[in-house]
C-alpha cells in the first residue's frame, strides 16, 4: 500500500485568488459576448455566470477557511498524518 503524500496547503489562500480573478475575467469576457449573442445563447451564458459566481463565493469561502488554518497553523485531523 502507497502512502498518500502530506498534506501541503501553503500557498491554497494564493491558489484560489488566482482561480477567482480568472473565474471573474471570464465573467467579463462572457458579458461582452452577450453583446453579439442569440437569444438562446445569452440564456445559456448568463447561467453559467451564475454558476461561476456560486463558484467565487465558494472559493471566497475556502480562502476565509484557509486563512484560518494559516492562523492555527495547519492543525489537521488527517488520519494519514
């Protein structure tokens, strides 16, 4: 049996701001091509922009969770630690 490798979450907090400011810039770029879109197809991107502001506060909500274990030190319950 392989052990798994250690859990390392240093740089998580930076991972995910930068996963939001991409998910945002994507946000943008599908507004202005609502701009040139059908009918069908501004339905179908502002649902996704949705879907991906649910993924922004969900990531905003990691960062917060991350911050705090930064804080406590990365205590973990791991059982493979």
């Amino acid at each position: 049996m392989t052990k798994p490798n250690p859990d390392n979450r240093a740089d998580n907090v930076e991972k995910l701001q930068t996963a939001i400011e991409n998910t945002r810039e994507n946000i943008q770029a599908a507004n202005e091509a609502i701009e040139c879109s059908s009918s069908a197809d501004i339905e179908a991107i502002q649902a996704k922009n949705e879907r991906r502001m649910e993924s922004i506060h969900s990531m905003e909500a990691e960062i917060e969770d991350e911050q705090a274990a930064r804080k406590n030190g990365y205590k973990s319950s791991n059982q493979f630690q």
